[in-house]
C-alpha cells in the first residue's frame, strides 16, 4: 500500500496540462496586447500617410483651391482604410513658420482609437489609486510641406 502513495506522489502523468493551464492566461493577454498595438500602429500609419498626401494635394493646388484638394485626398485614404469614422481634417497655410519668410501647408487629422475591449482600461496602474479611462485615444499626424506657390 505505501508503494502505491508513493509511485502516486512521483507520478508526472499531468504534467504538462498543468502547467500550460497556469501559462495559459499570460499568454492570451500578450497576444491581445500584440494585436492591439499593432491595430494602434496600423491607424496611426494610416492617419500620417492621410496627412502627407493631403499636404502634397493641397501644395500642388494653389491658394485658392488647396483646403478642398488637400481634404479630399486626405478623406480618399481614410475612405479606403475604413477610418472615416470620427476623423477630423485640417488645412492651414502658415506664414512666416518658424520666424523665416517660408510659407508651409498643415494638414492635422485627428481621430479616435478605441480598443477592441471597449471597456474602461488602467492608465496607471502601478500608481496607488490607478486612474481609469473609458475613452479610447485620440490620434494625430501632421504633416508640413512648404509652398511657394501661394
């Protein structure tokens, strides 16, 4: 009988299932946090590519037209990535940038990133009292581009 207790307590049948239910959930959380950086990453890239082409379309243009050339190529992109959604376009002709006599075109797009959890996240949780967001970020690209035409 003390035998069978013992071959009981050195048997390892279970071994594995054991460890990968306790490595289980780690890994899951990782995995989601890759997809949601890089679905982060993706809108972003998005959103500057938006911004350059709209600065170029509206450089090109010329003074009286830009804001309408530069917005509907900036929308183009984010039309065809699926990003219209609550996204925000401006075009603003700066004199003078930077103290020089340079003029430049400023395409901003802004627009909110939510997370797939669509929950309220920690914002900094290793603080006492962790502050909790149930916003999602807003993004932004600028994008400059000098023009001489205007």
């Amino acid at each position: 009988m003390k035998s069978n207790r013992i071959r009981f307590v050195r048997d390892t049948r279970g071994q594995s299932l054991i460890e990968f239910a306790l490595i289980l959930p780690m890994m899951l959380v990782v995995m989601f946090m890759i997809t949601e950086f890089g679905r982060a990453l993706y809108t972003y890239n998005v959103l500057a590519t938006a911004a350059r082409a709209g600065a170029r379309a509206a450089v090109v243009a010329g003074a009286q037209t830009f804001p309408q050339r530069g917005g509907d190529r900036a929308w183009q992109i984010l039309d065809s990535a699926h990003l219209r959604t609550g996204a925000r376009v401006d075009l603003v002709v700066e004199d003078n940038f930077n103290g020089s006599t340079m003029k430049v075109v400023r395409c901003t797009i802004t627009r909110p990133f939510t997370w797939v959890i669509n929950k309220p996240v920690p914002v900094n949780a290793g603080a006492a009292s962790p502050t909790v967001s149930t916003s999602g970020l807003n993004m932004t690209a600028v994008a400059l581009m000098k023009t001489e035409t205007f």
